[in-house]
C-alpha cells in the first residue's frame, strides 16, 4: 500500500550538557492521531490547486486491481449539486483522476509524461448521489485492463470503476488514455504550438443564456450561439479556474464534458440530472480556433423516465469528440 507515515521528531540534549532541571522539565507523551485523512500528490492526478484533489488513498489488491478512496465536497463552486444530488460530472472528474494516479503512483509513468484521455463514460444510480450532512467518503474498486507496455513503461490502459458510498454501488465507469513522453508530444505538437510555449489566454466569447444551459454565472457557461438550432460554437475561457485549473496547449476533456451537458440541456429546454454519459476524444481541439458544439435527441429507448441527446464537436471540418448524455426526465 502506497501511504504516508508519521515521525515523531523528539528534541535531544544539547551537546555538552550533562544536568537537568528536574523541577522545570516537562514530559510531554507521544500522542497518538487515529484515521487521519489528506488528499493524494496533487502531481500524481494533473490538478495544480490541492482543493480540485478528490482522491484520498490508494492500495494495491493484486497485479492490475486497486482499491482508491476519495471524498466529494457538499458543494462546489464549478460542479454544482443538481437536484439535490452531487454533481455526476464530479464521478467522470473522479475516474479520470484515478487512471491519472495509477499510471504515475503504480505503473511508474514519469510526472513529464503526457496522458491523453480516449474515452470516459460513468452511469449513476441516484439514490446514493443524494448531498448528505457531511461529505461522502467513496471507495472505488478499480481493475486495470488493456495494459499495453513498451521497453518497460505504460503506453496504454483502461480503468473500470465501481464507486461505492457506504456499501452502496453509486456508480460504475470507466475511461482509456494514452502515455506520451515530453519529446514525442513536443514533435506530435509542434505543428500547433510551434514554440513550445503554452497556448495564450484568450477571452471568452458571448455566452449563451446561463439558464437555456443549466448554469446560473456567465462564467460558466461554455457555449456561444450561432442562431441556429442544435448548434454553438464552443465557449473557451482559459482563465476559468476549474477547466483550466493549470495551462494547457489544448482544450481540457472536462471542458468538452460540460459542454456535452450544457447541449443536452438547451435541447431538451430543461435541466436535470445526467445519469449516464459516454464520450469518446478522438483529436486534440485547439484553443484559439473555432470549434463547434451540434447536439441532437435521439429517439426514446423504452425508458419513459429518461432522455437521451448526442452531442459532436467538429474542429476544422473533422470531428473531435463524441458524447451521448442520458439525463432524467422533468417528470422523475
């Protein structure tokens, strides 16, 4: 089990003395402090503010099965509760941060690596979504699979999830990535960001209404209108704190995410919340270049209470992301 340890450090004699005071000494009992909790290496999980950490531990179980436990907040500033419920859209930020650490903590993927996200899907069962009087500590049961290596280092790797709270099954997902060292990510990149540097903060354009997608600040809204149904052109603001937690050369999966939600919502014309999501990144978008959101309904499965949208970003002409959302319906 990976884990921190604590050291009592205790102060000894100076050099030299040879006496003690007896009468002013002061023996102080080592203490003893039981279940103490803190987060993991905010660097093993790609989040530079230790408060956007959501894993807590982590224990290898056998060759490619881990158990990791985590801790949600009551409330978030970006992943807000929905209807009572904690935001789903925290579980896919939890999953994507348990492939993050397995791949550095135990496959030994170097911190200057690059890990690319392939896929990223979660189903959530609501009753033990519910926001309870203090934050839920989780513990997920983690199986790695379509382990690839070369020369010894993790190329490529599944994650399947199952999230439990309190005994309960609350969700299972899972994602894919891709490890890419610093040398062949800068040539992979260079074409795009020919310097080597960070792409540039760049302004947001005009949001579309906070309410049509589910949000209640300008700030957080991700999607611009064209003026046409069914169609956005993606909202960037690489200042916002939580998508762009640190600099990136690219736009950040869980932005894409939220803007997969944010469609469905506008499409459907109301709020609710996500009970599943499956995504697929099939190319990197680019900041700084148009890229547009299209989102469509898809006809009903047989489940009266749910609805379901397609939503596809295409960034010159090519598509380079697909998610399909399923979100309770008004009258559940």
């Amino acid at each position: 089990m990976s884990a921190s340890t604590c050291r009592a450090i205790h102060a000894l004699p100076t050099a030299g003395h040879t006496e003690c005071d007896t009468s002013t000494r002061r023996t102080t009992a080592p203490r003893y402090h039981p279940s103490l909790t803190t987060t993991v290496p905010k660097e093993f999980v790609h989040r530079a503010s230790i408060a956007e950490v959501m894993l807590t531990a982590w224990e290898r179980v056998d060759d490619n099965r881990f158990t990791v436990t985590a801790q949600w907040p009551r409330g978030h500033s970006f992943y807000a509760n929905v209807d009572g419920c904690h935001d789903p859209l925290i579980a896919a930020e939890t999953i994507r941060q348990t492939g993050l650490l397995l791949a550095h903590a135990e496959f030994g993927v170097p911190l200057d690596h690059h890990l690319l996200v392939g896929e990223l899907d979660f189903t959530i069962r609501p009753p033990h979504f519910r926001v309870g009087p203090t934050p839920p500590t989780l513990q997920l049961d983690v199986t790695c699979t379509k382990v690839e290596e070369r020369r010894g280092t993790l190329t490529r790797c599944r994650v399947d999830v199952e999230i439990r709270r309190e005994g309960h099954l609350a969700a299972t997902g899972g994602g894919s990535f891709t490890c890419i060292g610093p040398k062949i990510y800068q040539r992979l990149r260079a074409a795009r960001i020919p310097t080597g540097e960070r792409a540039p903060a760049i302004s947001p354009t005009f949001s579309e209404t906070p309410r049509a997608v589910g949000r209640t600040s300008p700030a957080d809204v991700v999607l611009s209108p064209t003026g046409q149904p069914g169609r956005w052109h993606l909202r960037v603001d690489t200042l916002h704190p939580i998508l762009f937690d640190h600099p990136v050369d690219h736009v950040p999966g869980m932005l894409l995410l939220e803007a997969a939600r944010q469609a469905t919502t506008a499409t459907l014309g109301h709020a609710s919340l996500p009970l599943a999501v499956t995504s697929e990144f099939t190319r990197y978008v680019e900041v700084g270049t148009a890229c547009v959101i299209e989102a469509r309904r898809l006809p009903a499965s047989g489940a009266d209470h749910e609805e379901t949208v397609r939503v596809t970003a295409h960034q010159d002409g090519t598509a380079a992301f697909h998610a399909t959302v399923t979100i309770a319906s008004p009258t559940t």
